[in-house]
C-alpha cells in the first residue's frame, strides 16, 4: 500500500529531508507569494494536507490564516511542533481526514500527493472535498509531466500528472477548476499548479 511504503521511507529520512527542504526559505520565491495570494481570499479554517516538516502551514499561520497541518509521518508531526510550536499539527492520512464533512474552508495539497499511485488520487480528492464546505478553495501543486509518468525521487516513488488530466480528476471529484499554473525553472522539474473550489452540493 502506497502509505506503508511512503511512510517507512520518509520516517528513515525525515530528519535529512526537514534540514535540506523544511524551511520557507527553501521554497520559490512565486511559489510563496501563490500560495499567500491564494489563502487571503478563504474564509474558515485551512488545512495543510501532507504538510510535511511544517513550514507552509507555519507560513501561513504567521499571516494570520486559521491553519493546521497534518501528515501521515509521525517524525515530521514532532519535527513540526518542535520548530513552529505556535502552530497546530497532528498525523493523520489524507485518505481519511480526521475532520467532519464541510468543516474547512481551504485545503492546501503542496506535492503531498505525488507518490499516490494514479489510481489512488481520485479517492483522496473526493476526501478532499468531503471536508470542504461549498465553495471552499483547494490548491494542488505537483510536477507537470505525462499523464501518471513515474519520475526519480530522491525518497520514494513518486509521479508526474498532466494538467489536462488532473484538471479532469479535480471536475469528477466534484470541483470546479479556476486556473491552472505551469512553471519551467533553469535546473527543476516542471512545476504545475491548480487551484480550484468545490461545487455546491
């Protein structure tokens, strides 16, 4: 199962993946002001799914946004809580959030979802838009590449999606895509990102 295998290899490198990646300063300078822009215009509670060593939901808890974060690898939850102790953290699936349906008004899914295996992504969507409230905003970020390619990760299997196609998973999953962000760095994988919001029901 993707969990059991993401889980086992982050928890052996957490430490060395929070000191090389797990500070804000680590992050693109427009991948900052994207996610900042994005979060300013939701009303409730967000949540940072797969929130990792922590540093985006700290980013934003810092601008003032109601956020917590969770993830499915204990040692990055007690990384979290021991750098940003201000900030709200707990472990958790994001197949199965721990959060009633309609309760949070913006989930943040910053490349916490590039080692599901393809045929996974639309259970965890759906989940996604259970925990939303109508017209709630969701914000995707992952490497843009051939429809579910596999790529080399440093840590665990992991894939690229096509924009068309994640754009198409977002619409099935109940979600209503705003628009659609492409990036190519000098050095970097391309970067995609979607933000979209749930459909009322």
């Amino acid at each position: 199962m993707t969990d059991d295998r993401v889980l086992n290899a982050y928890s052996a490198r957490a430490a060395e993946y929070a000191s090389v990646l797990g500070s804000i300063e680590d992050t693109h300078e427009l991948d900052r002001i994207r996610i900042e822009r994005w979060a300013k215009q939701i009303s409730g509670p967000v949540l940072d799914a797969g929130c990792g060593p922590g540093h985006w939901t700290d980013f934003l808890h810092k601008r003032g946004v109601n956020i917590s974060g969770v993830d499915l690898v204990p040692e990055f939850i007690e990384s979290a809580r021991s750098r940003f102790p201000e900030a709200s953290f707990r472990v958790s699936s994001v197949r199965a959030l721990d959060l009633a349906d309609g309760s949070v008004g913006g989930v943040l899914a910053w490349y916490s979802l590039i080692h599901l295996a393809p045929s996974e992504l639309p259970q965890v969507l759906v989940e996604f838009r259970r925990v939303l409230r109508p017209r709630g905003h969701l914000l995707v970020g992952f490497f843009e590449g051939g429809a579910n390619e596999l790529l080399d990760h440093a840590i665990t299997k992991a894939y690229c999606w096509s924009v068309h196609w994640t754009s198409e998973l977002l619409q099935d999953a109940g979600f209503e895509v705003l628009d659609i962000e492409t990036r190519q760095d000098h050095g970097s994988r391309p970067h995609a990102a979607v933000a979209a919001i749930a459909r009322n029901a």
